[in-house]
C-alpha cells in the first residue's frame, strides 16, 4: 500500500527518536490506525536518505518534449508513402530509429493532428484511363441528351452460391460455459446456379437459371443495355442479333462499370434475400428461392433500381470516371 504523506511524516519523526522500523510499524497501526509492513517502512526510510524527500519521483513523463516537428514531418511522409501503416508500425520505426518510445494512443494523437483520417477500406473494381474517358464520355453523353432510360432493358448475368455469407450475427448465451465460435463453416465447392435476367421500367423479364458457362447466343421499339462481356460482345452473338434485328438496338456502354448497370443492385438484393429469408440448404431450395424474389419483384421495384443510374451518373463525371460510391 501506499504511503500518504502524513504517514511519511510520522515515520521521520517516529526514526528520530530512535525507533526500530518494527517498532515504527507497531505504533503506526497502534497510535494511528495504519496497518502496513516493516520492509515498507525501511523502503521509505531508505528512499529518503538518499533523496532526502518525501515525495516520489514523478513517472509521468511529458511526451510532447520527445516528439520533435521533425518528427511529425518524419511521421507524414510514412503515411503519404504507406497509407495503410498502423500505430504499431509507427511507434516502432519511432523506437527503432530514434529510440523514441511513445504509447499508441499518442501516435494516433499526432497522427490526427496532422490531418489524417481513419476510414474503412471497400474493395471495388480496377478502372484504366482508358476505360475512365470512355466513363465519362457516356455520362456527359446521357447529361447531354437528357437520357431519360424509359425503352431500355437492362440485363446482365450473376452466379448464385449456396452458402452463407453473413458477417454479422446476434446471439443469446444460455449460460457462462456457452461458447460460441464466430466462424461458419462454408464448402470448398459450394454449390451454383447461374442466372440471366433483365428489368425496365415497364417491369422484369423472365428470368433464366442455369448450370454450366453461359453461350453467346426485345421486344420492338426497346433498347438493350449490358455489359462489355466477351459473351456478349462476341461475333456469334452480334450475328444472332443482326438476324433477329436487334443489333441497331443495343446501346454502347463503357467497360468495367457495374455502377452503371441498376440490374447489379438487384442481383445484390436477391443474394441477400437468399441469405436472410431463403436460407436454402438444397439445389432445390435455392432455385425455388431465387424464383420466388424475382416473381416477387413489381414494376415500382424495377422503377426504382433504373432511378438510381440519375445518381451514379453524375458521380462519374466529378471522380473523372473513377470507381462511384455506389
């Protein structure tokens, strides 16, 4: 326990009397309540004869006097040239090459102060600078002529896996030996279907689910909007629209922009449906569930995807045909 300066007084003047620190400690718990050890009086009395003070020395040390501006302009660059380092990897390159020892919580301290902001990484898709022009050539094109998407059928295909994705769970523990481990188990091969699908604003198309690589293979006065695929891009399937005139019809759209196809956010919707309300565990469950969002999808449901392209588009322009939020 320790000492109060009161107690320290009364053990100086108890040791000029000549008292023993055994018998310091018997009047100290006898004369004043306080019930502590001979070795900790002798540590006292010790301390005090080669400091000649009562008082301990003072552990906080001001970290501000260690941290120079060098420092922090040192601190800048390794994040401007790894902006993925941590407190960690700071503090020890700090020990390392300055023998600077700081806590974390400092070096997220200086760090702040700098300017620097902690944001959470979302993984999307690599877009070249030639693919960005050709991004923002077609949202400044659809600005320009006011594209309003009311005749175009937006259509793409996606893989459907049987399996759980969910991160985040709740959970109620029936007891203190309940353990619960935070890992789901998930096969190597699970197994997938493919789907091909399509919506406008007039509503969904019917809906085509099946196994396998999908081949390269609507109505009039519609036009057709998917993606640069090799599938769809292909000589085969430009000839099956040319005999079936429908070449004219499909729009020219930019690679590597899923922000732009509203039919991704469905195929998002329609994942998450299958994890939260389907929970299929047989092949039958899970084309049973895939079946049952898509008739479930109204026109209005349709309508509101397609609205969300008047969002993406003029984000492109500003992020100068970079990847959007959304």
């Amino acid at each position: 326990m320790r000492l109060s300066l009161n107690v320290r007084h009364q053990i100086l003047q108890y040791k000029a009397q000549g008292l023993s620190c055994l018998n310091i400690k018997r009047a100290l718990e006898k004369c004043h309540g306080v019930k502590t050890s001979r070795v900790s009086v002798w540590k006292f009395i010790k301390k005090f004869t080669e400091t000649e003070s009562i008082h301990d020395k003072s552990r906080k040390v001001d970290n501000r006097l260690k941290i120079r501006p060098v420092h922090r302009r040192l601190i800048d660059f390794w994040l401007k040239e790894n902006s993925e380092m941590n407190s960690t990897a700071i503090r020890q390159k700090l020990l390392f090459h300055f023998k600077i020892n700081i806590s974390k919580s400092y070096v997220c301290q200086i760090r702040r102060s700098l300017g620097w902001r902690t944001q959470r990484c979302k993984y999307c898709q690599l877009i070249s600078h030639v693919n960005r022009r050709k991004r923002v050539d077609y949202a400044l094109w659809a600005l320009r002529t006011r594209e309003t998407f009311l005749n175009v059928i937006f259509v793409d295909e996606s893989s459907v896996e049987m399996s759980a994705d969910g991160k985040i769970y709740f959970y109620k523990p029936t007891d203190g030996m309940q353990y619960i481990e935070s890992r789901r188990q998930k096969p190597k091969h699970a197994y997938k279907v493919h789907v091909w699908a399509g919506i406008s604003y007039r509503g969904r198309t019917h809906i085509c689910i099946f196994n396998g690589i999908m081949d390269s293979c609507i109505s009039d006065g519609y036009r057709l909007y998917q993606d640069n695929d090799s599938k769809h891009c292909s000589k085969s399937t430009k000839a099956w629209m040319t005999d079936n005139h429908m070449i004219d019809n499909v729009m020219k759209t930019p690679a590597s922009s899923p922000d732009l196809n509203p039919i991704e956010n469905v195929w998002s919707s329609l994942k998450q449906y299958l994890q939260n309300v389907a929970k299929p565990r047989k092949r039958d469950e899970l084309v049973n569930g895939i079946v049952d969002f898509w008739e479930g999808l109204s026109a209005n449901q349709c309508g509101r995807y397609i609205d969300h392209i008047h969002r993406v588009i003029p984000h492109v322009i500003l992020n100068e045909g970079g990847p959007t939020m959304f």
